[in-house]
C-alpha cells in the first residue's frame, strides 16, 4: 500500500511538472509565433493588395452571416475563414478589399487563400497560405491556377480543359481537376460575396 501511495505520489509530480513546462513553453511561445502569423497575413495582404499602405478590419462583417449567405448562394463547400480587411491607400481612403478564403473541396484537404478585389471588382490575383495537395499535380496551383486569376474583372470563373479563350476561363491542372474545380469555387464564392456585400451592400467609401 505504501509503494503504491509512493508512486502515485511519483507520478502526480512528474504530471505536475510537466504540466508546468509546457505551460511556461507555451507562454513563452504564444507571442511570437502569433506574431509570426501576424506577419504572414500581412504580407498576404500585401501580394494580392501591392498598392495599399494599410489594411483595416471590417469589424461589422461577421463571419457567420457572411458564411450562412454563402450556404444560401449554393458556396457551401467554401467559406470567409478570416475577417474581411479593408485595403486603404495613404489618406486612409478605401481600395478594395481583401478576403481569406477557405475550400473544403481540395483533393489533400482545405485550402485556404486570400484575394485582393478592387472597388471597381478587378481581382488583383490570389495568394494561397495552405495546400496539402498532391505534389506534381494538385501543388501546381501556386504555379498554374494563381497567375491566371490576376487582373481580371469578371462575375464568376469557369474552367476548361480544351484552353482558356475568355477572361473567365481558367486552363485546368492537368490530371488535378479536383483541385482546379475547389480553386475556382472558392475565388467565386470571394467574388459572389463582395458584388453582394461589400459592392452593393454600402460598405464603398
């Protein structure tokens, strides 16, 4: 009885004691690498938005409404994953936007991307932050789909597998359809939710 009230007594300190390291490695962890992902939002920011000085948190945009619009619009696959930032020039005036995007329908699981849209609704291009696709086929999208969404002011993206012809067609991976389909369903759902919120819902300045 007394060696098992030792070792529990054991094992309790050694729990505790644990317990209290990654506790202070966690304290001692936290700022930075929030910090660190501050950083790389910033400059996801800054890929899809060059031309803006400072971004801006739409505080009054929630993220269920926005995503719940989405559902009823038919993007459920896809959703707003981070608040939307308001890209302002030097006076502070309003450029566009800048959405995060999140698809649940990547090959390799979600991918989530930022886009940078413009008042006047030209999509400055796309900046993915996480793929996990297959390499050689879906991981071409940094290289293959991204280039194609720059500089085009269209409704909504189609994709082809015979050649883009139109501003928005966008030339398929080749052996990676499913990636292409869950790229281009996200910077639609992107696309739908700023015509119908952010154009149109008075948010311009």
């Amino acid at each position: 009885m007394k060696k098992m009230l030792k070792d529990a007594v054991i094992l309790f300190a050694i729990t505790l004691a644990a317990g209290l390291i990654l506790g202070f490695v966690y304290q001692l962890t936290k700022e930075p690498i929030a910090a660190q992902e501050l950083k790389a939002k910033q400059e996801a920011y800054k890929e899809v938005f060059a031309k803006a000085d400072s971004f801006e948190a739409v505080e009054d945009l929630g993220l269920t409404k926005a995503n719940d619009m989405l559902k009823e619009a038919g993007f459920g696959a896809a959703e707003l994953s981070d608040m939307v930032q308001r890209a302002c020039d030097a006076q502070g005036n309003t450029l566009g936007y800048v959405l995060t995007v999140t698809t649940h329908e990547g090959y390799g699981g979600d991918i989530v991307f930022t886009m940078g849209i413009t008042k006047d609704g030209i999509l400055n291009g796309i900046s993915i932050l996480t793929i996990s696709e297959t390499p050689g086929l879906g991981m071409k999208a940094e290289s293959v789909l991204k280039p194609q969404f720059a500089g085009k002011a269209v409704e909504q993206f189609t994709y082809t597998k015979s050649g883009a012809t139109t501003d928005s067609q966008i030339d398929a991976i080749s052996g990676a359809t499913i990636t292409t389909n869950a790229m281009t369903n996200g910077v639609n759902a992107g696309l739908f939710y700023f015509r119908s919120t952010l154009q149109e819902g008075g948010k311009e300045e």
